[in-house]
C-alpha cells in the first residue's frame, strides 16, 4: 500500500471533501481517500504509486486545484 498526500487549493467544507473523494476514488487503485478541508488536502491509499496526472485531473474535476 502507497499513501500519497496532495495539497488542494478551495476546499472549504464537507461537499467539497465528499466532491474530492469521489473523484479521486475513481482513479484505477486508489482503495481510500480522505480529503480534509481543513488541512486543505486529502490523503489517498493505492495499490501503487499514482500518476501525478492523473491526480491532479481528478481534482480538477471536482472543481478545485492541486497545489504545488
């Protein structure tokens, strides 16, 4: 198992942890994910090392942006 955590920039309450966990579940093996809105990022558990694309595509997705 693989945790990989990512800075999130616009997160600011629980929809919006709920919109990051869906879309960054979807990634091929991601087994969890916990975004904080507080901490503004989320934690995600995979099976291996995750793209960093693929990532950042999913945060988009749900409407917010990847810090570097």
């Amino acid at each position: 198992m693989t945790q990989t955590t990512v800075k999130i920039q616009g997160m600011t309450c629980g929809h919006c942890e709920g919109r990051v966990n869906a879309e960054l579940g979807k990634i091929v093996g991601v087994t969890d994910v916990k975004a904080s809105a507080g901490d503004s990022q989320a934690v995600i558990t995979s099976d291996a090392a995750l793209d960093a694309e693929a990532i950042s595509q999913a945060v988009i997705a749900a409407g917010y942006r990847v810090l570097s």
